[in-house]
C-alpha cells in the first residue's frame, strides 16, 4: 500500500543505510504504529536486496513467500492480460509496500514486480513476518485495516474503468501519481516520471488514445511534458477534468 516516503537522493540513500531503512519502514502502514525499537527489530529481519533499472524483483506466478518494501528508487507492479498487455497495478516509490504472504491469504504472486530505476528492495520472509506478528500483535490490525484500503482501491479502480472516459482516467491517474511520487520544482510545477506506455496501462487504454489526452492537457496549458516526465502546472483544473469537467 502505498506510503510514500519522500527525501533528497543523497549518498546514504544510494547505499540504503541503516538511517534510510528506518525512516521508510516509520512510514510503512503495517509498522507506522511501532516505537523506533520496535522497526529496528523488523529492520533487523529485513534482507536488503539491490535490483538495476528493469530487473525483475518477482513475477506473476511465483511462489507468494516475501513482503517487499521499496527502501530507495522505483518500480512498478504488473500483471499481464489476456490480449497480452500489461496493465500496470501500482507504480511504487519509497515507503511502500508491494508483494504477497501466505499469511495474508496468497500462495503465489498474482502480478510482476519490475524495478524502473536502480533500486534498493528490503524484503520479509513469512516466517519472519509470522516473528513480527507474534512479538507486536498490533501489527495484526495495521494489516487489516491496510488490507481493506488495498480492496477500497481495487473498487475505486474498477468503477474509474468501466464509468469515467479516458481523459477522465488519464487526470485522475496523473494527479494520484504527483502526489505519491512526484517532486516539486523551483517554479511550484509537481514533475513525476511516467512513459506514455505505463500511464496507458494504467489507465486501461491504449498508448494512442492517452496520448492524445496527454496532447490536449498539454496545450490548455494544464502540464507541461517532455521525455518521460511529466509536470503538473495547473492541480486545480487537472482535478476538474478528473472530475468530469471538459477541456
């Protein structure tokens, strides 16, 4: 579930220390509510795995055994369709959390984890999350309630889907990702980076047609674009045209 945990890119980030892991478990849900001792002892089961730009940190099929927590950098999570595109679930930044336990009901991954950027992976094993759950069983609830929100997100995505039109999809789809991974520049402009293929997977439609979205946002002056980013100017009216309102 999602937690972002934003900070600089500075050298202890891009060795993943000790002083980083802390900070983005702090802001995981299922730990948020742990004393500082108490995430340095699920720090302490925690591997810490690198993967470069485009690895494969798990795929679609694979025995659900790991919790993944993004320490550093950034990935997305997909699952193939039937008419073989991908549709991109989740695009994931640090603090959050992403994979599958069988403690949580899942035997095998449903989808594919791939990292877009180099990036720092701490990962708990279930018999490790079964420790964490037996020493503070408040974690128990955290679980519950993140489980809910995850199902709450589901719905929300599939009623977006089936009722709202692509301009529609692609505007709330922006404006979800800037608040989760984006970064402010001097000028107030939110940038997030996004290839035109993940935002149309994402948003269930073909890199054409959010394209043309994309084009249309892009001349009413609501953001700006270039390759592989994209740059809010104007929230406001990107949330009006989420909320149904024409350009």
């Amino acid at each position: 579930m999602s937690a972002h945990a934003p900070g600089p890119e500075t050298d202890a980030v891009r060795t993943c220390s000790v002083d980083v892991r802390m900070h983005v478990l702090t802001h995981v849900p299922y730990f948020a509510g742990l004393t500082i001792d108490e995430v340095a002892d699920v720090n302490a089961l925690m591997q810490v795995r690198w993967h470069d730009e485009d690895d494969s940190i798990y795929q679609a099929g694979q025995d659900g055994s790991e919790l993944h927590v993004l320490a550093s950098g950034r990935a997305k999570v997909f699952r193939p369709s039937a008419s073989g595109h991908d549709v991109v679930v989740d695009l994931v930044g640090p603090g959050d959390s992403f994979g599958t336990l069988r403690s949580l009901g899942s035997g095998r991954y449903t989808d594919t984890a791939q990292s877009l950027t180099r990036s720092c992976v701490l990962t708990l094993s279930n018999a490790d999350f079964h420790r964490v759950l037996a020493r503070h069983p408040q974690v128990a609830l955290a679980v519950v309630e993140d489980l809910a929100a995850r199902l709450e997100q589901s719905h929300r995505v599939i009623r977006q889907l089936s009722a709202d039109t692509v301009e529609q999809r692609v505007a709330a789809a922006l404006l979800s990702l800037v608040s989760k991974l984006g970064c402010t520049a001097v000028d107030g402009s939110v940038r997030v980076s996004l290839s035109r293929a993940d935002l149309a997977a994402m948003t269930g439609t073909t890199i054409e047609s959010a394209s043309r979205v994309v084009s249309r946002l892009r001349s009413h002056g609501v953001i700006a674009t270039g390759r592989g980013w994209t740059s809010i100017i104007d929230s406001e009216r990107l949330r009006t045209v989420a909320e149904g309102t024409q350009l």
